[in-house]
C-alpha cells in the first residue's frame, strides 16, 4: 500500500515532455510567419500592376485645357489606387479656372477617372473688351476666344455693373425656360430708359421689357411668338412692358 501510494507521488512529480514545452513556441512562430506572409501577400496585392494607378481618363472639360488637370493628376501615375490622396486631389483641381465641379473615381484595372463639370457662362461683358460672366456675375477666366452665341451686356450709367447682371440673368433664364430657347437667339441686353431691352439676332428685333416681373412678360412674348413666327416676319419693337399686353411696332 504504502509503495503504491509512492509511486502515486512520483508521477505527480514528473516532468511534462519536451514537446510540449516547445508546443507554444511553435504556435507562436507558426502565427508570427503566418501573419508576416499574409501581411505582404495584402501589400504584394496592393502594390500589384492592378491596382496601381496606370491609366487617368478626363472628362468634361469644354474650355478648361485637358493638360491643366493631367498635370495635377501625373504626379501620382504609379501610386497604388488605394494610396491616392483623393481629397487634396479634388480640392486641388476644383481650384483651377471655370471648375464648379469635380469628381473622381478608382476603376480597375489600375485607372483614377476625373470628371470635370465647368460653370456655365451666363453672357459677355463689354468694358473695353470682353469679360465671360457666369451665372454669378464673376468673371470666368477665358482660353481662347470667347463663345460667339453668348448675349452681350452693354454696361449702362442707369444701373450698377451688379444690378444689370442681376436683370440679365433673371432674363436670360426666363428665356431659357420658354417652351422655345429664346436665349439662343439674343445678341445684346442693355438698359433703356424705362426698362431692359434686349436685341434679336434675327432681323435686329428689340425688346423692351420692365423692370419688375421680367419671367411673366417673357411668357407673354411666348404665348405671342407662334404668331410671329407664322408671319415670318418680326417687327422692328416689340414692347412688354405692359402686363396686359404685347405691343408690336414697325
């Protein structure tokens, strides 16, 4: 009895194997290479010609130069997709001349897509030379020469530069929003004594409009317009400055 119970007490005491001492040694250095070789398969990956940036496409640029944005783009040709610092790109080309908008978009394999969406001018105007407006009243900045279908301001001592802008583009977009593009077919805008006036293209036609409820005379002009046009042939005036009435002068 008293031998069994000694034997009992030297297997309690004996040592564990040499294996599995070194057990979680190996565990540890099997997630330690494991992890490391995971980690530079995701950079092999990331860094691969796939999603590495190789291609850049630009839209949407009308007047802006093409190569004023390529040139901010360039730099990071050869950057992973996933590395680009799109905010500062963005904020970078929305910075460059007549840009209102930009978007930009990751598209595999390896291509940074720009989508540029330039401000709309609104009309030229005439101090001395030409200025290109947009819808604001502030100058647009002009690579080569100006758009030749855009109305033109005539600067006038009746109202301010700001005031005839104003007037002007309550104008033009309520010809823009004429069941016809009437827009398309006015040379000039100014001042007149009694209101604003603006110049047909075709047949030098002028148009006098109020100062106030501009959009609501230029529906009046098109409710009249079919019959004008049936006549082929518009009259020297046409008076809107009544809410009542057109009035059509030789």
């Amino acid at each position: 009895m008293a031998k069994s119970k000694r034997a009992g007490r030297n297997m309690a005491r004996r040592k564990p194997s040499r294996w599995r001492r070194l057990m979680p040694i190996f565990l540890l250095l099997i997630l330690v290479f494991g992890g490391w070789g995971s980690w530079r398969g995701i950079v092999a990956v990331v860094d691969s010609d796939f999603l590495t940036t190789r291609y850049l496409e630009v839209e949407g640029c009308l007047v802006l130069p093409q190569e004023l944005v390529l040139e901010i783009l360039e730099p990071h040709r050869g950057t992973p997709l996933a590395r680009l610092p799109m905010d500062s790109l963005r904020a970078e080309i929305a910075a460059l001349p007549r840009v209102q908008k930009v978007d930009l978009d990751r598209r595999l394999p390896g291509t940074l897509r720009c989508r540029v969406e330039e401000a709309r001018p609104l009309a030229l105007w005439l101090d001395g030379g030409f200025q290109e407006l947009d819808r604001e009243g502030r100058v647009l900045e002009r690579f080569g020469a100006a758009p030749p279908d855009l109305p033109i301001l005539i600067p006038s001592d009746l109202v301010s530069r700001d005031s005839l802008i104003f007037l002007a583009r309550e104008a033009i977009v309520a010809m823009e929003e004429a069941s016809f593009d009437l827009s398309r077919e006015v040379s000039e805008i100014r001042v007149e004594e009694r209101g604003l006036a603006f110049v047909r293209n075709e047949g030098g036609t002028l148009v006098l409009l109020g100062w106030t409820d501009i959009p609501g005379r230029i529906e009046a002009y098109r409710e009249f317009y079919p019959m004008l046009e049936s006549q082929n042939d518009f009259p020297r005036e046409l008076d809107l400055r009544y809410r009542d009435q057109v009035v059509a002068r030789d």
